[in-house]
C-alpha cells in the first residue's frame, strides 16, 4: 500500500444484535435479518434461511428502516373532533377509545348485528379478523380479496383446487416454457424476480403477455402486448390449437381430471348438464378396461373419455365430448379472434406450437416412485416443462372469471399442474372448493355467526339470501349479482351503505384501507358519501371506526381511529390457516414479533381487537368467567385452537413425549422456538410426495399428518364447474330458488360451466375507446411508499404513459398534459410516451398520487400537486340502465372489481398548475416531517 | 492532481446482467441502507419530505427504451455505479488527493476528510457516477462496499457488496475481473461481456452482460409440424381420440 493511501476500517462492527423476523412491505413475506445499534434499527437485509427470499430483498424491504421511522405514523388513538374529511382530531387514551367503540358495537350486537360492516384491507390475518367478525355475529365481514384478484383465486380452486402466488408457484428447477399473463411490476415480488433470473440462466423461454412491456415483461423473451380484456380470447384460441392437433395429455386428462367424467345430455331434463354421480355422490366414469359405470376413484379405473352412456333414456356424454364440441369450434380459430386481441393468427399459432413442443417433446421423468389414489403404482414422474403465472391484469375485468379459468383448462390440457416442470401447489393446497367452507349468514342478536363468513358455493341453496330474497350482505356477496364471490365485494360496502341498499348500517369499521383514496373506485364519490348526511343533519354512514399504522386519506373520514404499529413493532402470524409462507416442496408459517418496541401510544391492532372483543364478550375473546380470554394477539397466536391441535402455527406444537409438528398442543415457548430458527418454520415434503399431491397417496398422508386435512381427500380437476350449470339451471328456471328475472339472461350467458370469452359490458363507452390501466412499481406497494423518504425518490411522479401512435394523434410531447375522460368523469394529468406498450392503451402508476395533508408529506410534494388516480374515473356502478337497479362494476360470477375494464378519451389541454382534480388539504394529525434526513443510528 | 496506481493486485468489480434485471430497484435502496449507515456521511436526503427531495445515492437504475428497425419496442433497465476504472479520471483531477484508487484491489474510494466538495470528479466522470451529498457537501460514490467485502464481523458467504447479496433476479454479480479464471471473467467470456463507453478510455473494471435477442419465437411456418391437425374431416376429433385412447 503506498504511503500516502488512508487507513480504513474493513472490518466494522456492523451490528450489536441481528433480530430475525418477517417483511410486511407487500403481501410476499420475506425474511429479514433486522439489525439493531444502541436498539434502534440501523440496516435490514433479507434472510438467507428463509424459504421465500432466500437472502434477497427487494426496494421496499431494504427502504424498510424509512418506512418503520416515517414521521406519517400515528402517535395515539384518535377522536374526530372536526367534520369528516377534515383531519381535525383529538388525542385520546386507549381506554376512551374502548369506551367509544364499545358504546357503538354493544348495541349493535345485541340488537342487529348485520348494522356493523368489518372490513380489513392489506392485512395478513384474516383467519383471526374472521374469527373476530363471527363472534360478534355480523354476516359483513371480508377482506380485500374482492377488489384485488379473487378472480384468480377463485378461478384457480373450483378449477383445480388451487391458485396462483400464495398458494402455487412454477417449478423453477425445471421449467423451460414460463408464460406469465397480466402480471403488475410487483406481484410476487421476490419469488418470481428469482424465478426469472434462475430459469433465464439456463436459458428457458419467459413469454409475458401483458399490454405494457415494463418490469418482467421488460425481461421476457417474447412479448405478447395483448388488448386488455381478450386474454380469454388468446387462451382458448390456444387450446383450440392444441385440442385440433392432439397435442394434449390423455393420459394426464383421464386420470386426473373431470375430462371423463358423464354429463346429463338431454337439453329436456331438469338435470341437464350435471354429472353423473353414485349414490355416495361420487363422479361417475366408464371404465375402458371393464366398460363398467364406475365411481372414479375406484382401484384400477381406467376412466374412458371417448365412451357415452345411456340409462333412463337420458344419454350421458364425458365432459370431454363437450370440450371438443366448444373448442374445435371456428369461433376459437386464432383467426377469428386475431384482430380482438391484437395478436396476429400466426403469432397466436407459434406461441400454441411452442407450448406443445416443450409440454410433449422436451417431456422427461423425475426417478420418484409413487401410488396414485386408486392404488396404482408409477415407477417415474413424468414432467412436463411448461408453466404459468398470472394476476391481477387478467383478473380485473368483468370477463376475469372465465378467463383465468381458461388459462388453468390450457394448463390442465397440457397436463402440466402438480407435474415436474410445471405449476405445483403450495401447502395448504391442493384442496379443491369442496373441501372448503360455505358462506354464512346465520345470525343471533348477542351471539355469533353461525360459521364462517365467506367460503364457495356449490349452487343456488348456498347463497347468502334473506328469506325474503334479498341480499343478507351489505356487498350483496353471493347474490345472484354474483353469486361465487368467494372474497366479499369489499369495494361496493360503502356505496351501498350510503345507499341503504339492501339495507342501512350503523357503524363502518375497518383496517388498512385506503377507502377515501386509492382503494376505492369513484374516490371523490366515496369522499362524498362518507360525509354525507341525512335530513335530521347525521351522518349517513353514522359511525366509521379505522385503523391503520399511517396518517392516510382514510383516517381523515373516520370517527375514531385506532392506531397500529408499524411491522417490526408487532407479533403476528403468517399461518396455515390463512395465507402461508409455503413452497411447493414444504409447508411454512412465519412470525413477526417486536424486534423494537413501539415508542408511541399505539398497539398492534389485532391486539386491540382481543382487548374489545373481550370488553364484548365475544365468544372465544372470554373465558368462562367472562375474563378476557387473550392478552395480545402474541397470546392469540400461541394459545387459540382452531381444532383440537390445530393452531394458528404448525411449529413446535406440545405432542405427549415432547415437541411436535402440525398437531399438538399449545406450547407456552413456541414464539421462542419460532424466534430462535429465525422467524419461520419449514417442514419440507418428501421426496416422491412432492408432485401429482391431489392423487398422491404419499402427500396426502403427510398432509393429514400435518393437519392441513383431516382425512386424505383426493379429487378430479374440475374444467367444468358443476355449480356454475346449477345457476344456469336456475336462471333456465329449474329448482325452487329462483334468480330475478332481469339477471336471468345474464346469468345463462356468463355462467357456463366451461370456460368461455365474452365481451364486458360497454354500455355508455361510446366514443370511449383507449384502454386504461394501472400497476405498481416494483418498488412501491400501493400507498406506502410515497411517505418512505427513499422510496419516493424512486418515484415521486406517475405520469400517464401513452403509446407513441396516441400521442402522435392527440399531438402529444412528452410534458404536456391532457384531460382524460371516462363516461363517469375527467381527469388532467401529464403524458409521456413509452413506446413498449400496446397502441391503444395508457396506464399510469397505481396510488403514487396524494391528498394534500396525507401521509406527513408537504403539500407541495410533486405527490399532491401532479400525481393523480385513475379511480376518479371508474364508478363502481355501470351507467345506470334505466331500470332503476345499481348494477356493480363487477364481474357478474364473482363479484370481482372490474378496474381494468376502463375506456377513456385524451385531449390535449394547456398546463394546468396541478392536475385535477384538485382536493383541498386535510389537517395533518401527525404535523410534517423533517426537511432533510441523516440517517445514522450508529456512532 | 492526484496520481493513480501503476498497477493493482486484484481488480474487483461488479458484472450486470442487463438481460435479468427488471429494474426493481433493490440494489438501489439497499446501497443507500449499507453506505448510510457504514462508510464516511450518511447518505442525506434533502427535503426528504417535500416538493423536491434530493438524496446521495451511490447507485442508480435507469430505463432505457429501444424501438428495433423491426419489431416491438423494448424496454432495458440499466443500472449504474461507479465501474472502478483502471484509468480514472476522477482520481486524476482530484485536486486534494481525496479520490484516490486502491493498490490492492483496485476500488475507487473518497477520503472524506480530504474531500472539498469542488465537485471537479463528479464533472471528470463521464458515467455520472459521483454524486456530491446534498447535506455535508463531501462526494459521494460506491466503495464497492469495502467495508463488507473483507469484513470479518460478516459471514464469508456476505462478504459482497450490499447490492449484490439483495439482487432478486441474480443481475449482480461481484469478484475480480484482473483474473481471467474468475466466475465472474468466466461469466464475462461466455456472455460477451461489454464496458460501458469504452471511447472514452477509462478501461471501466465493471462489465455489462448484454440483453439475448427478443422476440425471436420461430415464426409459425418453423413451429407448424407441432399443430399438425389430427382432425381430418369434421368428426375427426373422436375417431382420432379412440385410436389415440388405444395407445396409451
């Protein structure tokens, strides 16, 4: 070294203590190492144990520090003291908090528990905020699976038991084809960007379909820039493709799926178009060695998919028959659909040959020995490297149902779910939609629900009807308006609380959602109704109880709010009973204890809930003596039994000789042990049990030991969804419970029980004809990033990005501004032209906008004065119809918020000094932050 | 004027995969956590709250669009540091001897004591990778993480620059380029590697792995025989499904 080089320290100390927990920057639950200085968090990395993260961290993780000090975090439980919407409040203690929120719930339990709507919105413990919500008896209890994707999660488990992201993943190790379809920047954060990487290192093909060619489609090898709305249309041109050239798996259709299973095809019978079912109710088939009617999971069944059946007159046809009749058909030829799409016929060809060569021809066998459920013995699996990916992009438009489920038919056919190569299921799934809940309603004034809230239905007799026909939810969730909304409508409560339709509540409470905001469609809408108020001068919506971490939009409309902590403040769990950590090849489940201890008047709101549901009484929230049954959610967490042995955590469970997982006991040391193995808890499958789980005989004991089922349940893939023909039975005017005439059209044509396309409802889009989306940043997650100091340099600003064949038209430049207008309103915003991005669609960046006095941000912040949202113009109504009656902008099978259905116009207008519309600030409770930040906790 | 090394014994850098990386933005912010906390002034951030915040950050992703003569647009993330180069100009102008190029491993460091915040590197640099810190007005650049990569308080398995143990998609890549057997010269040989502005003569340490060709799917006529229709008259589909049923 020469002389005049300075001396550095290589070596620092780099932290006195490293606390292992887990991320909440989104909803992809990573493992962070957390490392303090002198107590205060001084760097966060990813942990490289962890099972989802393995060691990476993205943006948001790493910003974490930012986001836990944000001076936006509210410092104590609030009391409104000005008008809502004003952001005037008054601190409070914790016990007048109680006093409050009791003083509204009590008499509301006692009396009607149907006038409380408990809605949570980003939250991860919807097993414990259900459990709440059914003690205290309401039936208005969802979270927000129904304005985000519950298209694509109840798509993937009627169809095959399962769904994409949480609940299923590619098989990385061994996929060579990944299509990825309508996949927003920030979906999967972590698992897919490792995905990509790992699989391109290889040299495997990555195909993404989605309008905008940004973030993995960025990186993709092929790029489908598809027109919104058609991805069904793509899909089953595909499948016609393959259907047409045989390049589908028999083997894996007949064995695995419903493709052999018998149909009622008599058009005259009242049962026409439900399977043929034994008296146990089992499916039946026709065996092809025997040529026997057989239940199909019978040892030794060969299930036939060519053979028909006649008994009763009635001629019975497998589903396939039926498959082949809708698929071969010229409706589905890649040229009829070409121009829809904006895909070319040959290009729509090349992309189905593809997906055959690889699935058929690059076919290989993993060595695992396994026995299949009728007892038959494979000596090999046989893989097949073709997987796919999809989220919100396809799932946000009233068509969305259908179209996921078309995708999981193209996935099937090529017998590529649970198969090496492919797409495998996470543990709790596979668990096809029969083994899941029905929705209840069952209420009784000062007692609980009668079962859980949301869950599947399985025809008209599980809707959550009144006996009077109406609706029993204030979302109207599984009404004939939507009878699979497996997820609530979490974006229509306020709408049709302020509307009294079906009928009028008394208090509004809710966690993490930006309602007033970005959460909402028709936001200024929304602003109006919750400060609405009658003719004696009260509120509509009387009273609005909020909780959150963060001086949001939303804590300005509500009454009284009780403040959160923020994620490394917290216990919580991240259960099998809900939404896991798991991989393919393991079952896991997480914690997130305090690794620093809060140092405002806040508490962790689930804990709060204990303390209120045991001020109720609620069931399960006291003891015996009437004492509160949890001290905190930790206790919760450790202490609650779903079923006997059955907890929130599967880790280190109290077994009779010691320490066990899955089932056991209560184990008073559990967050210790979780703690101690760094935050998680992993039990890996084994080999041989790990592929074909819904047919493994070896998985499905594993699971049972597990206690993810009680006893092995076996099924067939369901590409056609029974249930979904009971409501068109119905709607034909089969059976006692009966649809309203003006839904009976609808009902026929978008309830079949195979996948089809049909076009949304574009009543009122004449002269709207550009396509409008959004999507997040990788970097950011829906609001929170913009009060994080270092993330808001990444991005700041969301222009509206136009395609360069639309600016040329409106005679656009980048920096100009232009009004966008919908049928439902307008709005001014700046442009820039991105090029990569299908020609007649804008999108813009979802919730980087701002209400001036939000989040502890200036009022000047670029966020407030030329941000914007896209959800001043979608109404979560459709144009009225004339008919008197609020149509949902949903889908109509499940209710999902169809944001990605919007059509706009652009006209260039001259600058305006901020875009519009302009809102007026709201009082700030927590004050502003500091100007400039150095931030070194460390000496 | 400050004067660089003859020679260095290693010459340690970072590979960037430019056809991996999906601008996320990771190694960005965990850049800014590791050097805020660790070497010399935090990284500040002016007006972190307000209508124009300024921070240092010693990394950057950028977003380029291509538009090719033929076929779709195309968008590169792109992400930049310093490249520690053999011949850097923004040690030579330094004229206090702050910037200065390490003998052993080649890294581009600034002594902050030392540094006057004149800003002559920042404007010496033709990638713009220096950014002067808006807050204690000392320069600003990667240290390659020099406090990490010999830290002996890390596991061995961490001892790499922040920005490459975070990367979600494996674009970053960390080791000494002066060894033609290393993984990451071998990785360089493989993907032909390129330096960044190589006219400019900096001879730039760091390397970026280009992007694979893109949408370059066979055209339909190459895949055809995939979809050679079974069917050949309009029941075709179920004759051609109990033959097809006989065989499996």
């Amino acid at each position: 070294m020469p002389k005049d080089q300075p001396v550095i320290d290589l070596s620092p100390k780099v932290s006195d203590e490293v606390r292992k927990t887990t991320c909440y920057m989104c909803a992809c639950r990573c493992g962070i190492n957390v490392h303090l200085k002198g107590g205060k968090v001084a760097y966060i990395e990813g942990n490289r144990d962890h099972p989802v993260n393995q060691g990476v961290l993205c943006a948001k993780g790493s910003a974490g520090i930012m986001q836990h000090n944000a001076p936006s975090r509210l410092k104590a439980p609030l009391k409104r003291v000005g008008p809502r919407g004003s952001g005037e409040f008054e601190e409070i203690s914790w016990e007048e908090a109680y006093d409050i929120a009791e003083s509204w719930l009590r008499p509301i339990r006692e009396d009607n528990p149907e006038k409380l709507a408990f809605f949570t919105g980003r939250d991860q413990s919807q097993s414990f905020t259900s459990f709440w919500a059914q003690g205290f008896g309401t039936p208005n209890y969802a979270a927000h699976g129904g304005f985000c994707s519950v298209n694509m999660a109840a798509a993937g488990i009627y169809t095959m038991g399962g769904a994409f992201w949480e609940f299923g993943q590619p098989d990385w190790d061994h996929t060579k084809l990944f299509m990825l379809f309508g996949v927003a920047e920030d979906h999967d954060s972590n698992p897919i960007k490792m995905g990509i990487g790992k699989i391109k290192g290889r040299g495997a093909r990555v195909i993404g379909v989605n309008p905008i060619r940004s973030g993995y489609n960025a990186v993709a090898d092929d790029w489908v820039g598809i027109t919104p709305g058609t991805d069904g249309l793509f899909i089953l041109a595909m499948i016609h493709c393959l259907m047409k050239a045989g390049k589908i798996d028999l083997h894996y259709l007949a064995q695995y799926t419903d493709a052999p299973v018998l149909l009622n095809s008599d058009p005259k019978s009242p049962e026409y178009g439900l399977y043929m079912r034994d008296e146990n109710g089992k499916q039946l088939v026709i065996d092809r060695t025997t040529g026997k009617l057989t239940a199909f999971d019978q040892p030794g069944v060969k299930p036939d998919l060519s053979g028909t059946h006649r008994a009763k007159g009635i001629t019975h046809r497998p589903v396939f028959h039926q498959m082949a009749d809708m698929y071969l058909s010229d409706d589905y030829a890649p040229e009829a659909v070409a121009d829809r799409c904006g895909i070319p016929a040959n290009r729509i060809r090349a992309i189905a040959a593809e997906l055959a060569r690889v699935a058929f021809d690059e076919a290989f066998e993993l060595d695992h020995a396994w026995t299949d459920f009728r007892g038959e013995k494979h000596d090999t699996m046989i893989g097949r490297p073709v997987s796919f990916h999809a989220m919100r992009g396809i799932s946000a438009h009233a068509n969305g149902f259908q179209t996921c489920r078309a995708l999981h038919t193209l996935q099937i056919l090529l017998g590529t779910v649970e198969v090496p190569g492919g797409f495998r299921f996470k543990p709790p799934y596979p668990k096809p939609a029969t083994a899941h809940p029905k929705p209840h309603i069952g209420m009784t004034p000062g007692g609980p629900l009668n079962g859980p809230h949301l869950g599947f239905v399985h025809g008209p007799e599980d809707l959550a009807l009144k006996e009077d026909g109406t609706p029993a939810r204030i979302d109207k969730a599984f009404t004939w308006d939507n009878p699979m909304s497996a997820h609530g409508l979490m974006h229509m409560v306020i709408s049709n609380a302020h509307a009294g339709d079906p009928y009028k509540i008394d208090t509004l409470f809710m966690y993490m959602a930006n309602m007033s905001w970005n959460s909402s469609m028709n936001t200024g809408g929304v602003m109006e109704m919750l400060t609405d108020k009658d003719e004696n001068g009260d509120y509509v919506i009387p009273h609005i109880i909020y909780s959150d971490a963060y001086s949001s939009e939303m804590v300005a409309y509500s009454d009284l709010i009780l403040p959160d902590t923020t994620y490394l403040e917290r216990h919580d769990c991240i259960s099998l009973l809900d939404r896991p950590i798991c991989e393919a090849d393991a079952a896991a489940d997480a914690i997130r204890w305090p690794v620093v201890e809060p140092d405002r008047n806040v508490k962790g709101f689930q804990s709060a809930l204990c303390d209120l549901g045991a001020r109720l009484g609620l069931p399960g929230f006291v003891n015996d003596d009437g004492s509160q049954k949890y001290a905190d959610y930790a206790d919760y967490i450790v202490n609650h039994e779903r079923r006997p042995g059955i907890g929130p955590l599967a880790g280190w469970r109290m077994g009779e000789t010691g320490l066990q997982d899955g089932r056991g006991a209560p184990n008073e040391g559990q967050l210790d042990q979780y703690i101690k193995n760094g935050g998680f808890f992993v039990s890996h499958i084994p080999d041989g049990a790990n592929y074909y789980k819904p047919w493994n005989k070896a998985y499905q004991g594993w699971a049972v030991e597990m206690g993810i089922y009680d006893s092995p349940q076996p099924y067939l893939f369901t590409m056609y969804v029974e249930p979904m023909r009971k409501f068109q039975l119905a709607a034909e005017g089969h059976g006692d419970r009966q649809p309203p005439d003006h839904l009976r059209e609808r009902i026929k044509a978008t309830m079949s029980p195979l996948p089809i396309w049909y076009e949304t409802d574009q009543q009122g889009n004449d002269g709207f004809t550009v396509n409008a989306l959004t999507q997040r940043p990788m970097a950011m997650y829906h609001s929170w990033g913009s009060q994080n100091a270092w993330l808001r340099q990444l991005h700041g600003r969301n222009p509206l990005y136009v395609p360069t064949k639309l600016m040329r038209e409106n005679g656009l430049s980048d920096g100009d501004w232009a009004r966008v207008s919908s049928p439902h309103g307008e709005i001014t915003v700046p442009v820039m032209e991105m090029a990569a991005l299908n020609d007649n669609t804008v999108w813009t960046w979802n919730a980087i906008g701002k209400r001036k006095g939000a989040w502890a941000l200036d009022e000047d912040a670029p966020e407030a004065t030329k941000g914007f949202l896209l959800n001043h113009l979608i109404h979560e109504l459709l144009p009225p119809k004339g008919d008197g009656l609020r149509w949902a902008n949903s889908d109509p099978i499940t209710g999902q918020a169809a944001w990605f259905d919007l059509k706009v116009r652009l006209e260039k207008v001259a600058a305006p000094k901020e875009s519009r519309p302009e809102y007026p600030p709201i009082k700030s409770p927590v004050g502003k932050g500091p100007e400039n930040l150095t931030w070194k906790v460390g000496k | 004027m400050t004067t660089l090394p003859q020679s260095t014994d290693k010459k340690l850098g970072l590979v960037i995969d430019l056809d991996t990386c999906v601008g996320c933005h990771a190694c960005v912010i965990s850049c800014k956590g590791w050097n805020t906390e660790n070497y010399g002034a935090p990284l500040a951030d002016e007006d972190a709250y307000g209508a124009n915040p300024v921070g240092s950050f010693l990394n950057r992703v950028h977003s380029y669009e291509v538009q090719p003569d033929d076929g779709a647009a195309q968008l590169i993330h792109f992400p930049k540091s310093c490249l520690h180069c053999e011949d850097a100009p923004c040690v030579t102008v330094c004229p206090t001897g702050a910037s200065y190029k390490r003998v052993e491993d080649g890294i581009v460091l600034v002594n902050e004591s030392d540094c006057i915040g004149c800003g002559l590197c920042a404007w010496a640099c033709p990638y713009g990778a220096r950014e002067m810190d808006p807050v204690e007005k000392v320069m600003k650049k990667c240290t390659l993480c020099v406090d990490r990569i010999y830290n002996e308080n890390l596991p061995e398995v961490d001892r790499v620059p922040s920005c490459v143990r975070t990367c979600p998609a494996g674009a970053r890549h960390f080791g000494d380029l002066g060894d033609p057997n290393s993984d990451v010269s071998q990785l360089v040989a493989d993907r032909g590697g390129v330096d960044l502005m190589p006219e400019q003569g900096t001879k730039p340490v760091n390397k970026y792995l280009p992007p694979r060709p893109k949408d370059a799917l066979p055209e339909f006529d190459v895949l055809a025989p995939f979809l050679e229709p079974v069917i050949k008259e309009p029941k075709g589909f179920l004759d051609w499904l109990d033959k097809a049923l006989e065989k499996i």
